[in-house]
C-alpha cells in the first residue's frame, strides 16, 4: 500500500482542499465510480452535494463535472474511486469511517478503508491531504504535484502515535 500526506505550505497554516486540482492531478477521474463520504464542505455550492448526507455515489462524469463547474472544497471528507464494474451495493457492504476516525491512515503499515476502492482521498480538518492507493504510479502523481508532501508510511513513523484519536503535526 502507498500513501501521500500533502502538507500545507509555510506560512500557510492550512488550506481547503478543491478537487478540482486534486482531480486534474489523478487524470482519470471520469474513468471511476466514487462515494463521498463523512463531508463538510467550506461552502456547499453544489445542490449534488447536500448538506448533512452521509454518503453519496456519483459516476466519475458526474463527480468531475460538479468539482470542475463548482470547484468545490473539502474541509473534511472520504472519497473512495471504484472501477466502474463494482455497484454502490456491494460497497456500502463494508464499513465506511470519517476520516478522523479511520485509524489505518495513521500507522506505518497504512492501509486504504475500503477493499474494493482504487484510490482514497481524504482532506483533514483543511490542513492536510491523505492520499491511498494500492498503485505507485497514482502515488507518485501527487508527489510530483505536491513536493511538500511526504511518504505517508514514513511521516507516521516519525510522529508519535495516539492510538485513540487524530493528531498530526
């Protein structure tokens, strides 16, 4: 498993997270189907992302429309893209945690919530950007796109664990 945390810049102390870049750096969004998960937007500009729902499946066309027309921005969310042969009910078979709360994010041997999911994307509390993926080719888009960033295996190696709840720095 691979993983990206995208780090704000200094002096920047935090940042929203618009997909639209996000999306453009993976390239093949539209290929994906994707569940929304546990989202708290800055401004909820879409009507297809409504305020208070727990989950919500869009087909890759439809998700990378609403991003790029809305440019929409995450303040906390789970996306999981799944290959388009996989249904909404046989994911929502599995689990589904906030981000905060999934703790597989946060140990060296990361790995992704979902079994089925290709990549996750997880802005945190507007400050950092959890990338996951089985694929190192999707991994290292972002670390091209972001040098900030760090291996998300060895950024949990150094920073001390609390197993009970989230905390970076």
């Amino acid at each position: 498993m691979y993983g990206r945390i995208i780090l704000p810049v200094p002096p920047r102390r935090g940042f929203t997270t618009n997909f639209k870049k996000v999306f453009e750096i993976l390239g093949n969004a539209s290929e994906y189907n994707w569940l929304l998960s546990h989202y708290d937007c800055v401004y909820y500009t879409s009507n297809k992302i409504p305020f208070g729902k727990e989950n919500i499946w869009f087909s890759g066309d439809e998700f990378v429309d609403i991003v790029t027309e809305t440019e929409i921005y995450f303040i906390w969310a789970v996306a999981m893209a799944f290959t388009k042969d996989i249904s909404y009910e046989e994911v929502m078979k599995y689990p589904i945690e906030s981000a905060e709360d999934y703790m597989g994010y946060l140990y060296p041997d990361i790995t992704k919530q979902h079994p089925l999911s290709v990549v996750e994307i997880a802005p945190i509390d507007s400050t950092f950007l959890f990338i996951i993926s089985e694929s190192k080719e999707i991994i290292n888009k972002f670390a091209m796109a972001y040098p900030q960033s760090e291996d998300l295996a060895a950024y949990n190696r150094k920073r001390p664990m609390n197993k009970d709840k989230l905390e970076l720095k």
